[in-house]
C-alpha cells in the first residue's frame, strides 16, 4: 500500500555570510535600494515567532485535555509550517501550541491533528523521534548554551536532555540529566495503533520545573529562546498494523518530515538563535492583552552571529580560525539601510572571540568559537 502521507525530498538549506536571510525584520525593507558599501556584510537578522506567555490564575492538572479555564483563554500560536520555512512545503497536518506559567512550572500545551495514531515505544529516554512526536526546546537566556529538549510520543513515553551547545559546536547531549519533577500527558481523539479506522488527532500537556532548569520563575518581560517540533513519519498499512514507509530503491525508510513553530531555516532543529521568542507577563491570562516587546539589539547580534558561521566556514577550509575580519574578507558590517555596525574581532588558530556595539550604545555583544553569545551593559 503507498505511504499514507506524501513524501517530499529533504533539502538541507544553509546560512551563507552576505547573504540577506529569507525572513526579513518587519519594516527592514522599502522600496528603495539599501545604501550598501561594495563588499560589505549586509546584517538582515531573520524574523522569528513571537508569543507572549501569561500566568496561569492557579496550578494546572497535567492530564493532556487542555480543558481547564486557563487552558481555554490562552492563545493559540499561528500553525506549524515546514522546518526550513515559507519556501517548504506547507504540513499535512495542523499542529498549534499554547503556553501558560505560574511561579512553580512553564506550561506548554499542544494540538496534533492526525488522522493515524501511532506509537511504539514505551521506555523512558528511548529516542523518541524515531516515532511521531512532540518536542519542546529551551534556551532561557539565548546564548545557544546549556539548553533543554524535550520528546514525547502519542503513548506519553518521554525523553528529556540537556546539551552545553549544539552538536555542530561538538556538543553531546546529556541522556542521563531528567527534569524531575516533570509533568508529561497525552489525550488521544480516536484509537492508537489501529488503522481499521480514522483518527482525529491528539493533545499535549507538559508542565516544565523551573526548578529542573535550575532557575527562578522569569520576570515580567523576560524574553527566553524557545521551538516546538513535530517529527512526523510516513506510514504504510501492512495486515492489521502501520509500519514506516520504505524506499523501495533504498530499502531505507522515507525521510521523515518536520514541522516547527518557528522556522530553521534549515533541517537542524539545534540552531538556537533561530528559535522563537516567548515573552513572559506577570498578567494573568485572559485579562487583558499584553504588548509585543521587541527582543534587544537583534541586528549587532546578527552580525556576530554571521561572523561565527563565516568563522567555522574559514575553520574547515584552512584548519584553524581567522585572525582579523579582514582575513574573512569582511571590509565592513552594515545593516540593510546602510547603517555600520562596529565589530571587532581577536582571533588565534585555536578560537576567537567578536565584539558588536548595539546600534543604540548602551550595550555590547561578544560571540566565541563555540557560538556562546552573551552582552555586557
């Protein structure tokens, strides 16, 4: 029987210094041409996800209905599009997240649509995307370091981790770090397992310890880096059960496709500085709408982010990183309306660390080989 979703070939898409991103800062462009010095770096940070995440009036249950009070006056995010954005193609399915917090846990909240419920795998920290699955990233301070993952299947199984940095940094994830005190439930809307009928899809509820994350409640107005994703694999109907489709010119399984909130720009979900924004409020939901406050000097971020890719680009050609920007054959940083930002850049074989200037002076941004990226006041 053919696979009961179309396949689509994966395209690995990647970010190349110079080049203005495909996802532009709201009211970035014009219809004038940018005053650009020849040879310059042009800054374009990509537009990411904003949702802004209120307090919950008491303590949720965890029981993966999504039907209390609070639940209900929350906001659904915008549908989850492809992994690498506008240009994949647009899900099968509809999937949506909603958030809530209280002084105790981060709530995250989810929809599912899914015509065919399937899961196999029961143990905890099994690698769960190798089913269908949910997943929640978090990086409370969007340095890209010291980050949380977490995975969960339409049976409830859940795997928790923890990275110091990303895989393309030579990170390794940490299995054995749990989120004690983690609340995970799944609420199904039709019968797992059982192709004999047609589902309708399923919730999921996760309640986050801030304490697991070995951090206080945020305050009012925090902005924290987080995703949400959904592995989503195509299935064949074999005898009375699903199975993984298989290409027959392989014998592999098909690629699985992949769904976000915000998107990658890439099929690397371990890219935090793409992730979206949640802002946290002291208001509690349903009360009141709360301003969209945007995240600080996002374009000298940018730039040292570019600096860092062109940087590991120039690793893996030469062996070793670049002394100067001008090594990297970087003359100058400009964003899109022809404005320089000043970067400075000290570099041995072995590492280096950049410095950008906020447009506005009052802070100064640094980012090292490892891709940490952190400010000064």
């Amino acid at each position: 029987m053919p696979a009961l979703t179309r396949h689509r070939p994966v395209t690995i898409h990647r970010i190349v210094l110079g080049t203005v991103a495909a996802f532009t800062l709201a009211g970035a462009c014009s219809g004038n041409p940018p005053a650009v010095p020849d040879g310059a770096l042009v800054v374009d940070p990509p537009a990411v996800r904003h949702y802004v995440c209120y307090r919950a009036p008491d303590p949720l249950t965890v029981d993966g209905r999504l039907d209390e009070p609070a639940w209900r006056a929350a906001r659904w995010s915008e549908p989850f599009m492809d992994i690498v954005g506008a240009e994949g193609p647009t899900p099968t399915w509809r999937t949506q997240v909603k958030l809530l917090w209280d002084e105790t846990f981060l709530y995250v909240g989810a929809n599912l649509e899914e015509p065919h419920l399937w899961a196999t795998l029961t143990e905890r920290d099994a690698v769960i995307y190798r089913d269908n699955d949910f997943e929640v990233f978090i990086d409370p301070n969007g340095d890209t370091q010291d980050y949380f993952e977490i995975e969960i299947n339409a049976m409830g199984t859940v795997w928790d981790l923890m990275l110091p940095k990303p895989y393309r940094d030579r990170g390794s994830a940490v299995t054995s770090w749990d989120a004690e005190g983690l609340g995970a439930a799944v609420h199904l809307d039709g019968t797992i397992n059982d192709p004999s009928d047609r589902d309708r899809g399923w919730t999921v509820e996760v309640a986050v310890p801030w304490s697991a994350l070995r951090l206080r409640p945020p305050g009012d107005g925090d902005h924290w880096r987080l995703n949400f994703s959904r592995v989503q694999w195509y299935l064949d109907v074999v005898g009375r059960a699903y199975q993984k489709a298989v290409d027959p010119s392989t014998g592999e399984s098909l690629p699985e496709e992949n769904w976000v909130w915000s998107p990658q720009g890439a099929v690397n979900m371990h890219m935090p500085e793409r992730w979206g924004i949640v802002q946290f409020s002291e208001a509690v939901v349903g009360r009141g709408p709360v301003s969209v406050r945007p995240p600080r000097d996002p374009v000298p971020h940018w730039a040292l982010r570019e600096v860092y890719y062109a940087q590991r680009r120039y690793r893996q050609e030469h062996g070793r990183y670049a002394a100067t920007l001008e090594e990297l054959g970087v003359r100058a940083i400009v964003t899109t309306d022809g404005r320089p930002i000043e970067v400075g850049m000290e570099g041995s074989a072995d590492g280096f660390e950049a410095t950008a200037v906020g447009l506005t002076g009052e802070a100064q941004w640094h980012i090292r080989q490892d891709g940490k990226l952190w400010r000064h006041d």
